[in-house]
C-alpha cells in the first residue's frame, strides 16, 4: 500500500523533531563545563575552614553562570564531592570524578595532606588540578608538575612572614634584639603544619631568631598536655602553631589550664582563620592573637586595587552572609573565591578562544598565559604561575600572605606595615589570660 503525502510529512516532521531535540541536547551539553569540586564537608576539616571555602567557590561559579556562563556562553555544572577529611576519599572521589564523571577540571582540595596525593593522580592522568586553599609547599616543589596549577600562597611564605614579623618589631614592641628572641614552633603533622614549621624554622634561623621547641602532634590526638608542658619548659617569647580546629581548640584549652604564658601567639591560618568559632569557644581570650593567611578580602582597600575588584569583593562577602548568617567572613571564602573566580574568568575563556577547548591541553596553556598584576585579584596579590622546568612548577609566583590581628570584635592588617590597618599590639597586654 503506497505510502500518502499526509504520513510521509508526518514521518519526516517527526524524524526532524526527534533530530531537533538530540541536537538541542547535545547542543545543551556541549554548551556545559563539568567541573569537579573537592572539598571536605564533613570531619574535622569541614570546620577548619574547607565549608567556608567550598562557599566561596559556588558563589564564584553562581556569578559566572548568572552572567552566562565562561565568556558569556558556556555554562559551568559543578559536580560536588565531600572528601570527608580523609585522604583516602579524596583520591576515590577523584578517581570516580575523571574515570566516571569523566570530567576534566577538579578544583578545591583544602587539605594539603589531600593535596600532596591527588596532584601526583591527577598529573599522571593529564587532567587539571585548581587547587583553592591547600599550602604546603610540598605539592610542588621539584615535582615539575604540568596540569597543577594552585593561585594560593604556599607554606613557605608563611615561615617568611612569622620571622619577618618578630625581626621588624622585637627591639621596638618587644625591646630585645631578634637574636635574644626564643620562638617554639608547634604543628599538626601532616604536610601542612610539617611545612608550615619548616619554614618557620629555616626562616627564624636566617635572621637570627633562637628556636627553643619544634614539636608536632597529631591532629586527632585526645591529649595535648604534653606538648603543654614542653612549651613551659621551653619559656619561649612567641609560639607559632600550624593546626586545624579541634587540635587549636583543645591546645587553648589545656594551655591555659596549665598557666602558659608567652607574649604572642601566630596561627597559620586553617582553624585559627575561623574567628567565629574560636571566639565561641574562648572569648576574650584570643585577642590580639595574630594570624598569618592571604587576607579576606573585605580587609583590604577597594582603592588601591583594580577597578570592580572592590564591587566584587562586597558582593562575595553578602552572599556568604546570606549563606551562613555569619558575622565574620573567614578568609577562606575568599580563597576558593578567588582561585575559582580565576579560573573561570582568567583561565577558562582564553583555553577556549586561543586554544580551541576546554580539554587540558588547552587548560594548561591558557594558565602559564595568565599575567594578572599586583592588585588584580580580590585579594590583593598577582598571578604568574612558575613554568614548567622550575623548582615550583604550576605555582603562583606572586601570591602573598598578610599577618592579622584579631582586635577584639574585628580582623586588622598588621604586616607588611605598608598595607596594614593598625599598629600592631606586641606583646600581649597584660589583661590577657596567656600574658607573660
């Protein structure tokens, strides 16, 4: 039976709907950036500052994607993991997100005990690490590292900052000489905190500071009392302490139990950047404690950065506090903000329309492209990543840290003195319960 005029338009309306639709489809996904995000949600990591992070980044991915997406057209679909603060998780989750999700990009990674491994993974496979907020120094350092690639400052910095601090201030705040000052350096340890003290020590050393205790722990450990004790032992001036959260928490806790006493306390950022928890926790009595960490944003003057960055930076800070109700913005937020606002506005657009795609290839030649002078991020410091061949491949070589004083209900800028926001208060005044 022939076929009528009325069931051939049918059929071929149908087949061209039906190819409408695939293609619209495909159109749709080709239109879609995959991005997998890291980070640890849960554990004792969520609280350290990883949660305040992961915000950041989806507040950066929302601007973007409200805006249209990378470039205006392509938008990103983030495929969030919780790495639960175990290293172990992160590299599965990272496994099911490139061998299933078959994505291309993994962006986070707050601990750098997930850092050290995952960057050794997702090189040997030729994929894209972003690392957020992860430090140590150890990620990279002779690694050669090619598809790795972390804005973010690097443990390192922060030994150069702590002894920078003490060698500009000791005879002027502390009236002793660097060299009569005696520093302990204490540290969870794991690759941050062993990173951080390294540096700490190295740096101390270069400007004559004496090192009286450098001692590590682990940061699950349920007794801290010990190192308490080497502490008074030691009758250092000033403590440096690389820790997360319930391992500062429970060290505060038992130093003052036990009467320790020094003239100022350092934090290198993870817990001790989460005022609000720790002010929930002790009060007054972590005032004029000092931190060292890239700064929140917010503490820095619109003025003397790049046009819009000032804009920017107020809209992260009330979407984070339409997020969380919380009062301080941790700098935290600002680092998975910043490295992913990077990525998807510096990095991404370029791989695109110089090198055709957002497959690594392109990625990582649009990355070693980036040149984002001083004062072209919300935090205040450039972007140059190191090329390949260099000691700290795939790192920013113009990042930089700031030290931070908790004065009281708010955050100032102490160092360097020319960005800074007050005039340090070193040593401890005497009204404070750690006060030597």
């Amino acid at each position: 039976m022939p076929t009528s005029r009325r069931t051939l338009l049918k059929t071929s309306a149908a087949a061209a709907a039906a190819f409408s639709m695939d293609w619209t489809r495909a159109q749709a996904q080709a239109e879609t950036v995959r991005i997998g995000v890291i980070y640890d949600l849960t554990g004792p990591f969520a609280a350290g500052g990883s949660v305040a992070s992961s915000i950041g980044t989806q507040i950066a991915i929302d601007l973007v994607n409200e805006k249209g997406g990378i470039g205006g057209k392509y938008k990103i679909a983030p495929v969030n993991v919780d790495s639960q603060s175990k290293p172990d998780v992160a590299i599965n989750e990272a496994n099911r997100l490139i061998d299933q999700e078959k994505v291309d990009i993994l962006n986070g990674v707050f601990a750098s005990s997930h850092a050290v491994p995952l960057a050794a993974k997702v090189e040997q496979q030729k994929r894209i690490l972003w690392i957020t907020t992860a430090v140590s120094t150890a990620v990279f350092k002779d690694k050669n590292l090619q598809y790795v690639f972390r804005a973010q400052i690097h443990s390192d910095q922060y030994g150069q900052a702590f002894a920078s601090f003490i060698n500009e201030h000791a005879k002027a705040k502390l009236g002793m000489e660097p060299k009569d000052v005696k520093v302990a350096l204490i540290h969870e340890d794991g690759p941050y905190g062993v990173g951080v003290a390294a540096a700490d020590e190295a740096f101390a050393k270069e400007v004559g500071l004496q090192v009286a205790l450098k001692e590590g722990y682990s940061a699950s450990a349920p007794d801290l009392s010990v190192l308490v004790t080497k502490l008074k032992r030691a009758k250092a001036d000033v403590i440096s302490h690389a820790g997360y959260n319930p391992d500062i928490t429970l060290f505060l806790r038992q130093a003052r139990e036990s009467g320790l006493k020094f003239k100022m306390l350092f934090g290198a950022g993870a817990g001790y950047s989460q005022l609000d928890k720790l002010r929930a926790t002790f009060g007054a009595d972590i005032d004029n404690f000092c931190n060292i960490d890239p700064v929140p944003a917010q503490l820095l003057d619109p003025a003397k950065l790049a046009p819009g960055i000032g804009d920017l930076t107020k809209t992260m800070v009330a979407r984070y506090r339409e997020k969380t109700n919380a009062t301080e913005v941790p700098p935290h937020c600002s680092m998975g903000f910043n490295q992913t606002w990077i990525l998807l506005n510096n990095v991404l657009p370029v791989a695109k329309e110089k090198y055709g795609g957002f497959d690594p290839e392109a990625i990582r030649k649009a990355a070693l492209d980036v040149d984002i002078p001083a004062g072209g991020t919300i935090q205040g410091y450039g972007v140059k990543f190191y090329p390949p061949g260099t000691p700290l491949s795939g790192q920013n070589e113009r990042s930089t840290p700031v030290v931070m004083q908790n004065a009281g209900e708010r955050i100032t800028v102490v160092w360097p003195t020319n960005i800074r926001t007050q005039d340090p208060v070193f040593p401890l005044p005497k009204g404070s319960v750690y006060a030597a």
